[in-house]
C-alpha cells in the first residue's frame, strides 16, 4: 500500500492551493502528495463571480479581515501568509491578468473561472501532485502516527499528514455536501452550528415582487440593530430579495421576521426632517407622488406610497404632520417583511469547525497532530468582494506550507 507524504482531502481552491504549497516545499520527484477529491477540481471555484470568479479584493488586509467579524483575528496570519497580491502572482506569472472592478473586486481580465482553475490544474501537473477524482473520502482514522484515508469503494490510503478541506455545505451538487463537518467530528472536533450564508431572502409581498428586477443602488439595510448594518446594492427579483447588501446581511441572519431599509443613507434624519420642512414652503404646489422623485426610483414610489398609507396626489403643503413623520420614517426605516432564506442558492455556509481548536499559525489540529483544517469547512464566513475566495486560498496555502514542514521537521530528526 502506498504511504503518502500528505494527503489533502478536497479539491476545490482551498485544497488545491493547500497540495500546491506542500509541492513547492518537499518537490516534485515523486508523487508523493495526494489530493483526493469526490468530484472532479474545482466545481463550485467555476461558479464563482457568475462564472468570472471574483477571486479577490484590493482592499488592505486589515479592511478584508474585517469582512470575517469576529474571526479577523484567527485569519491574521493566513491572510498576512499569503495576500491577495501573492494570489493575484500566482496566475499572473503563468499569463493571466487580472483587472479591478467596482468596490476592489478583481476578476481575470477574460472573464473566465475557468482560466483560473486551468492555471491551478497546470501547477498540480507540474509538482507531480496525484489527483485522485470520483473518490469520496468517508472515513480518516489515526493509528500510530499514520493516518488512514478510506475511500468509498476503494482501497485506503495511508499518510503522514492530512489537510482536510472539504467545503461547506452548500450547492452540494458541487460535492460540498457537508461530510468534512463528519470527519472533523469523529476527531473530536466541535463544529460550531452551521446555516446557509450570503443567500438571498423570500418576501410573501405580492406587490413588492411586482418590481422584480428593480435594483435600489444604495441602501442600508439591518435587522434593526446597529452592528450589522449593511450599506450596498439591492436587487428586487421575482422571489424576494438579493444583490449585494442583502447577501452580506444574511450572515447576520437568526430568525428575524423583518428588515429594516433606509433608503436614502446619504441624508441623516435631522437634515431630511429640516428638507422636507423647508419643502413644505418652497415646493407646496408640488404633488407628493412627484416630490418623492428627489429620494426615490420612480417604479418604487406606488409602492412606497401604498405601504405608507398616504394619497400620493396630496400637494406638500396638505401634508398633515403625522403624514410627515411617516414618510420620513419609511424613508429611514422602511420594513420589509421576510419568509427565510433561499437555502439552494447560498453560496457560503457560515459556522463549521471551531477555530479555538486549530493553531491560526500552522491550521494544525490542536487535538490531533499532523491534521490540518482550511477553507469554508472552518467557522469563518465573510462577505461578498472576493473575501471568502481569498480565505480559501490563504488558509489553504498555510495549512499546505505547514504539512510539509511539519512532515520535513520530523524526518529531519529520524
Ligand atoms: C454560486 C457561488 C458563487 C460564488 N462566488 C464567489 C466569488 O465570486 N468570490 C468569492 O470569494 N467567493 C465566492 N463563492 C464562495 C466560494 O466558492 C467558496 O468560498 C470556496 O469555493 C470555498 O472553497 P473550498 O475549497 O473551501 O470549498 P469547495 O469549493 O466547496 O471545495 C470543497 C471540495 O471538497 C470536496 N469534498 C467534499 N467532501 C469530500 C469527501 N468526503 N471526499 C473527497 N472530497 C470531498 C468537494 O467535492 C469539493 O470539490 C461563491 C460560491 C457560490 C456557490
């Protein structure tokens, strides 16, 4: 039976970046590395961006850490190991570049996951990397400091060290389905309670589904607390609501019933109350419907009217003031109700192995030597930009880097 070096359990970025860096450190003679993957490379990496993959973000490491909340600190040294400059390199000295889009987003510049996965396949090729496909890894026991790979239908593999890197637990027909949570488990490991993340919400509303495909540009959306606020894009679509403001306020989710929305976050309360009253005289002649033109897409105002109670064919100067203070704060805090999350189409999962249990230095096990943890089957789930891309990357390449010295340091001491 063959005894690998390293085995990396997962083929998506996480772990091929992860068989990557572990080829670079003990060399290519020999197939010694194995990635096993229950698919074929890369599937959900293809999906990414709508098939552009928005594989990163220009933003300084600080500003991406903050995109994982509380985990910021466990990412540090990944992230700081490993940056977006470093990734962006990687397919740059094999010709492919990249370009920055809205936001600090970048995408290769031919619009294609593919040439991004294409250029991954061509360093697993170069480092002798053993890519073993259509092979699920069901089971990982440790017996004498050699871990044993049982493959379904197959025969088991036997490694030094592992790096476990099988993904959430979303879009399983990509084969994330959620086994690496089972395999962490039978180590010991906790795994922290998981939900779908960056997913868009479903709306009952009859009226506001009308204005599918409507997008409000800038909005600042919440669950009515002000930690997780969102600023961003929102998209009405036929089952509810999505775009990029939504995605990220969806790892915030619980079981909230109601969102609230202000849909002018450029003006604060004080300085619309103070227009609107200056309006009052200026501008009386003018119909409510056409004055909320200054604050609103046109499409929107019906409905903003018909949820605010208020006839839009009032002139300003009939306003009562409770009709003022309404529509000031439907303005600010206009409430959308909400019926869950479209599970199906999340793209993250958020929660997974607990990172007080893994080295944030090495992604070593704390409770079982020589196991390594990487991607989105940790905890830390982070929002839309490329941020969770990267994560995959820079947990992937330490958990890779620090395998293989980990391996080397043993048998230098033999
Ligand atoms: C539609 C969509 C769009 C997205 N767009 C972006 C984007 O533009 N930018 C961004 O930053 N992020 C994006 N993401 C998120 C990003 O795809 C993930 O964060 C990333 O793929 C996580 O990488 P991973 O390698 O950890 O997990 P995965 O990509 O899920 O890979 C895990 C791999 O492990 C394999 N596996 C699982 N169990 C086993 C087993 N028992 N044995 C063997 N193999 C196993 C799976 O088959 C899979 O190939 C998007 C996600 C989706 C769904």
């Amino acid at each position: 039976m063959k005894k690998y070096k390293i085995a990396v359990v997962g083929g998506g970025p996480t772990g091929i970046i992860a068989a990557i860096s572990a080829g670079k450190i003990l060399g290519s003679a020999l197939k010694e590395i194995i990635l096993i993957e229950k698919t074929s490379l890369g599937e959900k990496l293809l999906l990414t961006g709508g098939g552009r993959a928005n594989i990163t973000n220009s933003k300084p490491i600080k500003e991406q850490l903050l995109k994982f909340s509380k985990h910021k600190n466990f990412l540090k040294h990944s992230f700081h190991g490993f940056t977006n400059e470093d990734l962006l390199d990687i397919f740059e000295n094999k010709g492919l570049e990249f370009k920055e889009e809205w936001n600090g987003k970048y995408f290769p510049v031919d619009g294609k996951a593919s040439s991004v996965l294409k250029i991954l396949k061509e360093y697993l090729d170069e480092l002798k990397i053993h890519v073993r496909l259509n092979s699920c890894v069901e089971l990982i026991t440790k017996k004498n400091d050699e871990f044993h790979i049982k493959i379904k239908d197959e025969n088991t593999v036997t490694s030094s060290k592992v790096v476990l890197a099988t993904g959430g637990k979303t879009y399983p027909k990509t084969g994330s389905t959620g086994h690496g949570y089972k395999i962490a488990e039978n180590f010991k490991h906790e795994i922290s309670p998981i939900k779908p993340g960056l997913v868009p919400f479903k709306i009952k509303d009859k009226e506001l589904q009308k204005l599918s495909g409507m997008t409000l540009e800038d909005v600042e959306v919440s669950f009515g607390n002000d930690e997780n606020k969102v600023r961003g894009s929102l998209l009405i679509s036929h089952f509810g609501l999505s775009g990029p403001a939504i995605l990220d306020l969806s790892n915030f989710y619980t079981s909230n019933t109601t969102i609230l929305m202000d849909l002018i976050p450029n003006i604060n309360e004080t300085e619309l109350n103070k227009r609107i009253m200056d309006d009052l005289g200026s501008k009386g002649k003018m119909l409510l419907k056409n004055y909320l033109k200054f604050y609103l897409k046109n499409r929107f105002i019906d409905y903003f009217l018909k949820t605010t109670a208020i006839d839009g064919d009032k002139k300003l100067s009939n306003l009562s003031k409770k009709d003022r203070i309404k529509i000031t704060n439907n303005l600010k805090q206009f409430i959308i109700n909400i019926d869950g999350v479209l599970h199906e189409v999340a793209m993250i999962t958020c929660g997974g192995v607990k990172t007080n249990e893994i080295n944030p230095k090495t992604m070593e096990s704390k409770l079982v030597p020589g196991l390594f943890f990487a991607g989105e089957l940790l905890e830390p789930a982070g929002l839309t930009g490329g941020y969770n891309l990267q994560m995959a990357f820079s947990t992937g390449f330490l958990a890779g880097k620090s395998a293989a010295k980990s391996f080397q340091t043993e048998h230098s001491l033999k």
